[in-house]
C-alpha cells in the first residue's frame, strides 16, 4: 500500500485500487471494462501483427524459418487469422514445387504473379487482383494463356489451387459465357436496335422482291 | 473537427499537460467535442500501443475516460479547486469548500478532522507523498502515527486525503470504508478535484461490492449533495443496472434524487442530472418494464434548451432505439438470424464492452458465413423494422469494427470496380430465367395488344367517319355516290388517323399506370429475389466492396443505361438492406 503513494490516482487510479484488493483480499475481478476491452484489442492488433508480417515475406524468407515462426503462433479464438496462417502453412510447403513450374512451356510468369498476389495480398488487393484478371480474360489471348496456366496449376500445385477454387471456377465459366462474348460492358439495347434495323430492311427488301415477282407475273 | 490543424497527426504527445491540461494534451482547440476527442484518442491509442507502452497507453486511457466524462457532464475544464498533483509537496490554495456533512461518518476518524476544507481560501502545504512513503518504507515512522498525524493536520490538500484514504483504509478493516470517506470528504473540500473523483468513481465502479452499492450511494448523495454526484457516481450506477433488477436502480435512484435536492437547494444546474438520465436511458429503453423511462425522457425534453449539442446527438440516438423497440418484435419475429443480430444490438447497450466485441465479432463470422441467410432474414421487400434496425445496427459495427476489425485500406480501384459492376447488371439483365423469359414474352404481348387496339380503334373510327360522311353528306348531294365515297373515305382516313394518333399517346400510359405498371413490379420483384439478388450477394462477396459505394456504382451504371432491367436492379439494390449487412460483415475479414 505504501508503493501506492508513489503514484499518481489521476491516471494509476487502477493500479491503487488493485493494489487494495491484494492488500484486503477483496475479489478485484471486476476489471474496469473499457481496458479490458481495449486489453483485448491490443491483444487481436498484436496477434494480427505477426500474422501480417509472415504474410508478407511468404514468397521470400526461408522456408524453415516461416515454418517455426508459424508453429510459435497462438491464434486459439481467432479463427480468421488462424486459417490465415493456415494458408501461409500451405504456401510454405508448395513453394518446393514451384520452381519445376517455370520451366514448363504452359507456364505464364505474368499469371502466376497475379496468383501470388491473390494468395497473399490483404482482403481487398485479393478481391481486386481477381477482378483484373477475370476482366482481362475478355482478351482471347490472355484468356487462352491463363487457361494452360490454370490447367498446369492444378496438375503441378493442386494444394495452392484448391485454395482459390471458386475463382478458377469464375475464370473457366467465363469461358463460355454467350453474354461474355457478345456483350462486353455495352449497351444491349444498343445491340437489340440494330437487329431490329436489320429486320426492317430484310422485311422491305422481302416486299419489294414479291411486288417485284407480282408484276413480272401479270 | 476540432483538431489543431497546424499539428502533425503523429506528432508525440506533451505529457507535461496531464492532468492539468488533458485538452490541449489531445490536441483539441476550443469547442471540441466528444467525437474530436475520441479521434484524438484513437490517433494518441496508434501511437502509444499498449503492448510497446503500457505506462503512457494507461496514462492516455485514463485523461481519456475522465475528460469525456466531464464533456458529457458539461464540465470540461479541470475544477477550480484541483490541486497540482504533478508537484504535490508545493503550496496549494484552499478553495471554498462545499457544506460539511456528517451524517454517516459519525463514528470514522475522518469525521474528527474538524478543519478541512472549511471556511475561507487559506494557503496550506500539500503533503510530500514520497517523503512520507520512504520514512514508512524505512520504519522511521509507523503507518498508525503518521496517519493520526495527517488527520490532525488543519489545512488539507487532496494529496493529503490521497494519504488519509490510502493509510486509513490498510490500518482500519475495509468494512469501515475509511477509503471511500476520505475521499468524498477530500471531494467535499476540493470539489471536482480530478484525482480524488478517479478514485471513487473507480472504486465504485470496480471495488465496492454489489450488495452495498444502493446504500452507499444514498451516503454519497449526502455528502456529495450536488449535480456533480451523477458524474462521480455513474460507474456504481452502471453496475447496478446491469447486475441487479431494473427496480433497484429506480428507487435508489429516487432516494439519491431526494437528498440532492434537498442538499443542493437553490442551485439551479441540472447538466448532470440530464447527462446521467440520457446514459441510464441507454439501459433503461431495452430493460425498464415500468415508467422511469418514459419520466425521464420527459425530463430531459423539458430540459431540451440547455443541453449541449453533444448531448443532443445522444438524444437522438436515443429516440432511433426508441424507435427500433417500436418495431422490435416484428424485426425479430421474422427470422432467427434476425433475432440473434438483436441480441447483439440489446447487448450492446446493456452489458460491458468486452461482451459487446465478442458477441458483435461472433454474430458478424455467421452473416460472413452464410451469405443465403442473410438474405432470407432481410428479404428485398422494404420494411420499416427492417429501416429502424439498420441504423444501429451500421453504427455499432463501425465502432466496433475501428477497433478489432483490419485496418481500412487504400482507396479501391473505383475504375475497375465500375466496369465490373456494369458487366454485373449487364449479365443480371441477359441471365436466362423463366421469369425473365416471362417478361419478355409479356413485353411481346404488350406490343402486339396496343397494335391490336390501335388498329381496332383505328377501323371503328374510320367506320364512323366513313358512315358518318355518307349518312349526311350524300342526301345534300342528291345521291351523288362516287364523291361522297371519296369524301367519306377522306374523312374516314383523317379521323383514323387522329384516333390512331391519339391512342397511340394515350394508350401506353393508360396501360402502364393500370396493369403494366403493377406487372412490371411483380416481375421485376421476382427477377430480384431469384435470380439478380444472388448475383448481387455473389459479387458482394467477391468485391469486398462497401455497401454505399457498391450501391453508388450501381446507381451510375444503370442510370448510363437506358430504361430496362438494370433500372429495376439498381433501384432494389438500393434499398437492399440484406446486401447492406452482409457488406459490413465483410469488414472483419482478415
């Protein structure tokens, strides 16, 4: 008790009065609520913190180092940062393969940079990495070189590629989209008016030929 | 904003200003305000990580919490009688103390110091805290002696009573609650001084155990018998509404009311009083079964024109609770999901904020996991519990995502993301469905009805000027068939040709506003919930978009395209409450 009068209660009013629960073995349980909750959020930034960090040097720290730094993780209750890690565990193990890939006649280095970035960008950057891809694949080229990138992907790194499925699956159904075809980011009813002019002109030329044929026959 | 512009935002902060100065401390100018602060506080909380600097973080945390406190009582500057607790051995002033009152501490040492505070300024000599804590340390003085030695000092300052509660309560058992009787009687002699208040609002707030808490708030209310007793107390208080039955609060309440009144008669500030009614409204709303609410919220209406405009916003969020609870059991009725986000939003005002994060973070994982749900618990149609609901519901999510969801990153790629969203609507609008294949056809169906009509319209009215010409015209003419065949047929083409005319204007609306119309909402109803609304949902969750720049995009697009399905997507995206929560689910995604 005599340490607290060392302190300052204008802004260690809690470290006083925990002070007087030890000394009088009162239940301090009830912690002062707003830093407990602000305990909690330093715990979660700090948690996030490591996570990110990993994250970002994934493609180019070592392998084993990743590895331990991974298994020191304590990500209980986050479940979301947990399979984040679990992911980077994933890329960890597969980077042994992908050296292989670049020697591979199908392999597109352009591709497989936009895949990394999708693997381990931030949420957004994902989202819109996949975006960018998936709209450059209106370009026939682009769309035939990623397909045998994909194709290699999945034969090669099955382990990477099941973890971005859904977006696979978006690029390949593009594929044979009718509307993707004919209709990129333009006006359809642009489209259908002209079609209708067309009709129109067939249908005149249509009466003109049997008014034509009508005469020569009287 | 209230932040001094010519400030870097990482700027360190001057812990010389604390406590004395905890305004300038955040960097706020004149006329801050509660968000300002807030903002300040974050920015300080960036800073200052707590697991880098516990000292300065706890330092930042607690000016924090006692400086809002005073905004939202209205009493932002520092008491006038606060002591200098940074140089605590120097000289102070005496202020003017409030009335001594003893009712309740008859038979406590504090009640035998008969000199503290009373009277007239006086200057005194604050106690050297450290000097005192190394002769105790060394056992050049015993803490029994040095404590009667202070409780017989004639002049004290708040240092001393920090001194007097510290050593009454470790010499006395704490039954006799010597601790908290210091303290309010240094608060009697120094009133608002800050470190005192800290310590009996923390006191009560984590310490005094729950059973006592109505009676020793009805003390308190004796010896503290002013408008600044809702402030000191308001942690006890807290405690009380949520561990104990919403009638223990009422009529401890009702007895504390009593004794200010009666101490603080002739003082006509109520700031404190209105401040405290608005926080226990908060609880109140979602818990009182009786009328307390409703006198209260009487009361601080009648009291409307003096309360700062800070305390206006709680008002007003106040009244959009009010008006949530109105709807509460229709909003929850309806689905299970719905009724667990309500058990978040009850939470959210009703239990501590560590509960409020676990609960808010756990409900905002399950909308993120089943994207279907969500839209079936809000479906396209427009609702109005689904309208009270979504304000706070948007509002809590952003307070608690600023703290426990990823960092907001760099502005998004608005341009690709617009390109993206007309391919969207054009893909919606092309989707092949039988209800699409429905409208279609019906629109053929329009067409070929109003030329149908027209033509019916067309021949009756040139049946009627035709006839019309021949059963007037041609007995004038003496029977003169061939001209008044012609002038007929004329006649006939004319009034065709106006009828047809006509019709062809008036037709399409009339059709519109009776069956089209209400058709078209049915389609275009249908069309939404089944096939555009999963796509939507589906981009949703690919975008990671926020919901108001999603809509906002939307909204561009389909007003570039000319009028047709992507105006009907565009207008049920906009309301769309169900794309709105789930979109701010997408926030705690890591």
């Amino acid at each position: 008790m005599i340490r607290c009068l060392r302190l300052n209660p204008m802004w260690q009013a809690d470290q006083v009065l925990a002070s007087r629960a030890a000394l009088h073995g009162v239940d301090a349980a009830i912690p002062n609520p707003q830093q407990a909750a602000l305990d909690e959020r330093a715990r979660k930034a700090a948690l996030r913190n490591k996570v990110y960090k990993l994250r970002d040097k994934v493609w180019t720290a070592s392998r084993d180092d990743l590895r331990k730094r991974l298994s020191q993780l304590s990500l209980e209750g986050e479940p979301e940062l947990a399979a984040l890690a679990d992911r980077l565990r994933v890329i960890v193990d597969a980077r042994a393969k992908l050296p292989q890939l670049t020697e591979h006649r199908d392999f597109d280095g352009d591709f497989f940079e936009c895949f990394q970035k999708v693997l381990t960008g931030s949420v957004r950057q994902s989202a819109e990495m996949r975006e960018r891809v998936a709209a450059s694949f209106q370009d026939r080229r682009l769309k035939k070189r990623g397909l045998r990138m994909i194709k290699l992907l999945r034969e090669k790194v099955p382990e990477l590629t099941a973890m971005e499925e859904p977006w696979f699956k978006l690029l390949k159904s593009r594929c044979g989209s009718v509307s993707g075809m004919f209709v990129v980011d333009t006006n359809v009813s642009t489209f259908s008016r002209a079609w209708i002019g067309v009709a129109i002109v067939l249908i005149f030329q249509l009466f003109y030929r049997l008014a034509k044929l009508l005469v020569e026959v009287e | 904003m209230k932040l001094n512009n010519d400030s870097n935002p990482d700027s360190a902060a001057d812990w010389s200003l604390l406590p004395h100065d905890p305004g300038r401390f955040f960097d706020l100018s004149t006329g801050f305000d509660r968000k300002d602060l807030k903002r300040s506080y974050n920015r300080l909380l960036r800073l200052y990580k707590p697991e880098k600097h516990p000292a300065e973080f706890q330092q930042i945390r607690a000016a924090y919490e006692d400086l809002e406190r005073r905004l939202r009582y209205g009493e932002a500057r520092p008491a006038s009688g606060e002591a200098n607790w940074s140089s605590a051995d120097g000289p102070a002033t005496a202020p003017h103390s409030g009335r001594e009152h003893s009712a309740d501490s008859a038979k406590t040492d504090s009640d035998r110091d008969e000199s503290s505070g009373g009277g007239d300024a006086v200057a005194v000599e604050a106690i050297d805290l450290e000097a005192l804590a190394g002769r105790l340390e060394s056992g050049a003085e015993s803490l029994s002696a040095a404590y009667n030695a202070l409780v017989k000092k004639q002049h004290k300052t708040p240092p001393d009573f920090y001194a007097l509660a510290l050593m009454g309560d470790a010499t006395r058992p704490p039954e006799e609650l010597l601790l908290l009787r210091w303290l309010l009687k240094g608060l009697q002699s120094w009133p608002g001084d800050s470190a005192l208040s800290q310590l009996v609002y923390g006191y009560l707030r984590t310490q005094a155990p729950i059973e006592t808490l109505p009676a020793l708030l009805v003390m308190i209310s004796r010896t503290i018998a002013n408008d600044g007793f809702y402030r000191l107390t308001e942690g006890a208080w807290e405690r009380l509404l949520r561990q104990r039955p919403f009638e223990v609060f009422a009529k401890t309440l009702e007895r504390c009311e009593a004794n200010v009144a009666e101490g603080a008669a002739g003082d006509p500030a109520i700031g404190g009083r209105v401040a405290f009614y608005l926080f226990a409204l908060r609880y109140a709303l979602w818990k009182d079964t009786r009328d307390w609410k409703e006198r209260a919220l009487e009361f601080v209406e009648e009291h409307f024109d003096q309360m700062p405009e800070h305390l206006v916003n709680d008002l007003d969020g106040l009244m959009i609770v009010r008006e949530y609870l109105a709807h509460r059991a229709e909003f929850v009725a309806a689905h299970p999901l719905r009724a667990r986000l309500d058990a978040v939003l009850e939470a959210a005002y009703t239990r501590d904020q560590l509960e409020i994060d676990r609960m808010m973070v756990d409900c905002q994982r399950e909308v993120l996991a089943s994207p279907e749900a969500v839209a079936e618990a809000f479906p396209a149609t427009d609702s109005p519990a689904c309208r009270a609901f979504f304000p706070l519901w948007a509002w809590l999510s952003d307070d608690t995502a600023s703290r426990l969801a990823p960092p907001v990153e760099e502005a998004q790629d608005l341009k690709l993301w617009k390109g993206r969203v007309i391919r969207l609507l054009t893909e919606s609008k092309a989707a092949p469905s039988w209800q699409s294949t429905l409208w279609t056809l019906a629109h053929a169906f329009r067409g070929a009805f109003t030329i149908a009509v027209i033509v019916f319209v067309g021949i009756v009215a040139f049946s009627l000027g035709f006839l019309g010409i021949m059963a007037f015209v041609m007995p004038e003419r003496g029977g003169d068939i061939d001209g008044t065949v012609g002038l007929g047929m004329i006649v006939g083409f004319a009034v065709m040709a106006a009828a047809c005319l006509a019709f062809w204007r008036w037709f399409p609306h009339l059709l519109k506003d009776t069956v089209w119309g209400a058709f078209c909402q049915r389609m275009a109803d249908r069309c939404y919930r089944r096939i555009w609304r999963p796509r939507a949902f589906d981009f949703m969750r690919r975008s990671v978009l926020d919901f108001f720049t999603f809509r906002e995009l939307v909204a561009q697009a389909a007003a570039e395209a000319p009028p047709d399905e992507r105006t009907w997507i565009s207008h049920f995206i906009q309301q769309d409450f169900g794309l709105a929560v789930y979109s701010i689910a997408q926030r705690f995604q890591e």
